[in-house]
C-alpha cells in the first residue's frame, strides 16, 4: 500500500485516512455492470501466481507483483466482487460480437482476455 513518503507540514506522522484501495479506468458493460481497475491487495503476488504453482498463466509468465487488479460492481445484485489477478490491469472491452473483457493494454500481445459471452 503506499504510506506517506515525509511528514505533513500540518498532520506530521499521523494517519488521517484509512485509503486501501486506488481504482480508476471504469468501464459499464451491456448488463450494466461497472468494472474498475482497482488495487485490492499489497503487490506482492499470492503463491498462485507464481511458476511453482498449477496455473498455466503463471508457469507461462510467473510475476512477482501486480499492482492493480479488478473490481466490478453489479447494480442489479448491489454487490461488489474483488477479482485478484496475478497481473497489472487496466481493463478494456472490445466491440465486437461477442463480448470480451481484456486486461492490459488495449491490443496487447501480453494482455489476457476472456469472453463475457
């Protein structure tokens, strides 16, 4: 998480916020769903992102950290889900015919995507 790099001129060392999360880049879906790149955790990756582990991505491209992943809120459902990834976001979504969620840069080679379809 990020912790204040010198003191306040006013506040010195003590906290005033209580921040865990950094979201921006929000997209709405067609069912209305918003979707965030968000920071839900420290960037230290989990155990599952990591070569020993069984995912294929992460025996493919193990990373070490991931600095924002996602968030979506469904207003129909009026809840959030966190989605831990093992890699940097931010999420796009393509026009075509069938729907498709792509987290990295748009058009990336390395980015990963899936159909919403």
């Amino acid at each position: 998480m990020d912790l204040p790099h010198a003191e306040s001129a006013y506040w010195g060392t003590q906290a005033i916020w209580d921040g865990h999360t950094s979201i921006h880049n929000l997209m709405m879906d067609e069912a209305g769903r918003v979707w965030f790149t968000a920071r839900i955790r420290a960037a230290a990756n989990p155990d599952f992102c990591k070569a020993a582990s069984g995912l294929a991505s992460a025996q493919v491209a193990p990373l070490a950290e991931s600095a924002r992943q996602l968030s979506m809120y469904d207003p129909a459902a009026k809840q959030w889900h966190l989605i831990d990834t093992c890699f940097t976001t931010p999420t796009t979504f393509t026009s075509d015919t069938t729907p498709t969620r792509r987290c990295g840069p748009a058009r990336a080679p390395r980015s990963a995507a899936w159909s919403a379809g």
